[in-house]
C-alpha cells in the first residue's frame, strides 16, 4: 500500500514532487504515392493504424477525432487523386469529400 506521507526540506518546505509527464509524440498520416496493389495494401493497413492511433488519443484528451484526424484527400499525392477522381470516381477532385 502507497503511503502519502510527505517528505520535508531542512527549511520546512515540502520536497516537490514532479507529476507524471504525458510522452508528446508527432502521428504523421501515412502518404499515398502509387496506385498499385501493394502500395494501396501497405497504405490502407498504415491508414487504419493512424486511425486507431488517433482516436486513442482523442479518447484520452477529449478531443474529437474528425479534428485531429488528417482527410484522406489530403493524404493522397495531388496529382494521383486527380487521376482517381477522373478515372474511377468520375468526380472533380473538388467535389469529392472524406466520408
């Protein structure tokens, strides 16, 4: 069982103690360069892994994860978006959303 009893200095004042510090680490969403099947596996795996990540995160700082997650469209190389917005969503990139 923890004890609470509080050490003193010679002065009287009570010895501080520093309180566990939360570790700060930068979630960087993973980048889409290349069309292909590997490319769009490895992507698709480290995507739902920065989720998950950052709704833990968001879990535990109250924070909504819809704010602190990156779009996919802004994680998709512009130029290959382009591409995929043309040829397989026949959409114009602008009108193409992350839901």
């Amino acid at each position: 069982m923890a004890s609470n009893k509080q050490q003193y200095e010679a002065d009287g004042d009570v010895v501080m103690q520093s309180p566990h510090q939360p570790v700060f680490e930068f979630i960087k969403a993973p980048w889409l360069e290349d069309w292909s099947h590997d490319a769009l596996v490895k992507w698709k795996q480290a995507r739902d892994q920065y989720e998950e990540t950052i709704r833990l995160r968001c879990f535990e700082s109250k924070e909504r994860p819809e704010t602190a997650m990156k779009p996919v469209k802004s994680s998709i190389h512009r130029k290959l978006l382009e591409v995929i917005c043309l040829y397989e969503l026949r959409k114009a990139v602008d009108d193409v959303t992350n839901s």
